[in-house]
C-alpha cells in the first residue's frame, strides 16, 4: 500500500483528495474519524491546494489536526498553489509563480493546516509567465527552511516539465494530471510515457471520470460500462469502478489514483483495486471501447 515517490518520500498508493469537501457534510469530528478510518485501511497522503473550497478547506482540515495533532505523524500531506481566483481585489483568474507569491501560499497553507511541514508542494497548473527563476529560488528557500520536503508540478506536458526542471535545484518527484478510462489524454501527448522516462510516479485526478463513467450516456460510456462488467466477471470484482481503477493501477507507470469521495465505501473502491492486475488483452478490451477502433 506504500509507493516510494523519492530517496526520502513514500505515498501511499491511494490517496484522499479534498477538491469535493464541501460535499461531505462532515463535522470537525466526523472529519477525524473519517480520516482515522482511511488511515486504517492504508490511505495515509492527503492532497489538497490553497484554492480548494475558495481558499477555505485547508483550514477545515486543519482545525481536524488542531484537535487531533497526533495525526500528522501519520499522514503525507501534498498541497498546491500558483492559481489565484478573483475577488474583491482581484479583477481576473490568473497564474502566479513569483518567488514572493509561493513562498505566502506556502506560509498560509502551514498556518491554516496547523502543521509546520508540508511534505510535498505541486505548482497547480503550468503558467506561461512563469520565471523559472523565481520558482528555484522559492524551491530552494523553502526547502532550506524545512517548510517543504519536496516539490511537484501538475497538469504539466512534458516540455513543461522539462523546461522548469532544467532550473531546479531540487528533484520534482510527481506530476499530477487527469487520467481515466474515459479520459487517456495524457497516455497519448507523451505525458505518462515522459513520468516512466523521468522515473516518477504521477498523481491521477479525476480517476472515475467524475462519475461519466457510471452516469454518461453517449455510444463511448455505453460500450465501457458493457466491457468493464465484462472484465469484471473475469476477475471477481465486486463493481466496475474497481475495474476502472485497476485499469489505472495495472499500469506500468505505477499511478497514485486519487479519491475525492468523503464516504468510506467508496473510499474502499480504489484499495480493493489493489487486489487485481489486469492481463493486456483486459486492458485495451477497455481501451478498445473507449476508442471505439482496434489498436493498429
């Protein structure tokens, strides 16, 4: 249940997303038992971002940690920053990777998660008035001060994330970007085939399609929920979205699927996954559904 991210950084293979918290409706309490449960079963990385509920839930996750210190000895968490959403100051969304804009995202996220570290920092989303520069210099000023373990990118291709390495000084351990059956995208723009060249493991968001996979309903999402029920009598799961997310897990770039439900028995779905290796005929089986064409 653990993946090794870097010399000094396991994930667990799963990890808790908190895009969707709002949608819990869980107490403070109920928050922390909800965590202590994931925990339990092995979801131990928690990955979060400063715009998440409006810049609110990393506080919300933090008065969780308030009353419960305990639990950040046994949890990994990830945040990101660099999206900046309008509000009565600013007149649009837009990009910020400045040194000074990083480095107070990341003393914000500390302050609001009431944690002194954050083991990973991702860059949200790649910024086409980005100085490089200035990302190292934030990189390495926080890393100096033990404020950040280590740091990623995500939603980045792969001349982006080359382009930003070429200045670090540190190693970028992760990219985190959309993936699922429905979604394959990033398979195909040399994105997953650049993280197996750079040895790292990508977060995947979005796993489920955000539900198209249960609830679309144009010729795509028909002909895979027909194949993953097929796939999933072949290997005894109990559902299709363990089939859906062991087709991301079979892969051999070792993907780090996130769920964002705030339910325990979906939150099972992903770790129950862990349990069965697709054959490659089973896997472009669902392939095939989704293309709609036999590969070449």
């Amino acid at each position: 249940m653990r993946i090794k991210m870097s010399e000094d950084l396991m994930f667990s293979r799963i990890v808790l997303g908190f895009w969707r918290m709002d949608e819990w409706n869980l107490s403070t309490e109920e928050l922390i038992k909800f965590l202590e449960e994931c925990m339990d079963i092995g979801i131990t990385t928690m990955d979060h971002a400063d715009i998440y509920g409006n810049y609110t839930f990393e506080e919300l996750f933090g008065k969780a940690l308030e009353l419960r210190p305990d639990l950040r000895k046994r949890m990994e968490i990830v945040t990101k920053c660099t999206i900046v959403y309008p509000s009565a100051t600013v007149r649009v969304k837009y990009y910020d990777s400045s040194e000074k804009y990083i480095v107070s995202q990341v003393e914000r996220s500390l302050k609001n998660m009431r944690t002194d570290y954050l083991d990973t920092l991702l860059l949200h989303r790649p910024d086409p008035f980005m100085d490089p520069e200035e990302v190292s210099r934030a990189f390495d000023k926080l890393h100096k001060d033990g404020k950040v373990k280590s740091f990623g990118v995500s939603n980045y291709l792969p001349h982006e994330y080359k382009m930003l390495k070429s200045y670090l000084n540190v190693p970028l351990v992760t990219n985190q970007v959309e993936l699922s059956c429905l979604h394959m995208e990033n398979l195909e723009n040399g994105t997953i085939p650049m993280c197996l060249e750079e040895r790292i493991h990508p977060m995947i968001w979005s796993p489920l399609a955000g539900g198209k996979i249960f609830t679309g309903d144009g010729e795509k999402e028909v002909r895979l929920r027909e194949t993953l029920e097929i796939v999933r009598e072949d290997i005894g799961a109990d559902s299709i979205d363990v089939v859906a997310f062991a087709w991301l897990l079979s892969h051999p770039a070792k993907v780090v699927p996130i769920t964002g439900s705030g339910e325990m028995k979906y939150v099972r779905k992903p770790v129950e996954a862990l349990k069965y290796k697709l054959t490659p005929e089973q896997w472009f089986m669902i392939w095939t559904a989704v293309k709609g064409h036999k590969v070449l």
